[in-house]
C-alpha cells in the first residue's frame, strides 16, 4: 500500500511540472491494464481515445511552455489546474487500489511541491547557464515524461 501512496504523491509532482502529463500517464497506464479503474467513477481514464486526448493536450502544453508569453505556473489559474490533474491522478491511482481520497490528497499535496519546487529548481538552473531558459525547460520535460512513465509502469 505504501507503493500506491508514493506513487499518488509522486504523479502529483508531475502535475506540478507539466499539469496535462500526470493524467495522460494514469490514462494509458489504465488503457494498458497497468492500472484498473473498470467500472469507477474514473473507468472513462481508460477509455479507448482518452490517453490519446490527454497525449495530444499533453503534447500543446510541453509546446506551450516555450513560448515566451507563457505564464508563470505559480499564478492561480495555472496553479489551481496544476493541483486539480494532481488530484485528479492521484484519486485514479489510489481508487484502483481502494484508497481514492489518500490519493487525492497526495496528488494534491504533490503537485503544490511539483509546481513550487519545479519552479525554483528550473529558475535556478536557469540562472547557473547565464539565463537560457530553452535547454533547462527541455531537461524538464525530459523529467516529467521519463518521471510519469516510471511511476505508473514500476510503482503501480
């Protein structure tokens, strides 16, 4: 149980770093059988075309963030819709696993730590380079992707 807890918290992180790339991941590992939400109220993750949806969506916002009038995630909107995919993914994890509000809570909590620690890691590795933002935000989407794809394949 305390694998399924982890890997709640540690999916919310992803939603900290990029919001759409936690979803996608619980919705293709459901799609694949990793993860078995069948006949729950979150049985529509694994729907034939969600993962491709939330992949697609995924994708925009990895290409969004380059774009330089691209908000901090650290303002609400941003923000809230960061905590909510944590939550969202997090409450999938721990329903298959007959713990949906912990996961929540945890995809919660994980993705305020995520958006807050991303943000300053990536500001402060931006920084150490002489300010080239580009070559850090790649690395960080190299994480996000690489961190969801360990998590639901070897924590689930």
């Amino acid at each position: 149980m305390m694998n399924i807890l982890i890997a709640a918290f540690l999916i919310g992180v992803v939603a900290g770093l990029r919001a759409i790339s936690a979803p996608a991941a619980v919705s293709w590992a459901t799609r694949l059988g990793l993860l078995s939400l069948g006949g729950t109220w979150l049985g529509w993750l694994g729907y034939q075309w969600t993962p491709w949806i939330f992949t697609v969506a995924a994708l925009g916002e990895i290409i969004n963030d380059k774009l330089p009038n691209t908000p901090s995630r650290k303002v609400p909107p941003q923000f809230i819709t960061r905590v909510l995919t944590g939550a969202l993914s997090g409450a999938a994890i721990g329903t298959a696993h007959a713990a949906t509000v912990a996961g929540a809570l945890l995809g919660a909590g994980g993705a305020v730590v995520g958006t807050l620690g991303g943000a300053e890691f990536r500001g402060r590795l931006v920084r150490a380079i002489g300010g080239k933002d580009l070559p850090i935000a790649l690395l960080e989407d190299c994480i996000t992707v690489g961190s969801a794809i360990l998590i639901v394949r070897f924590l689930l």
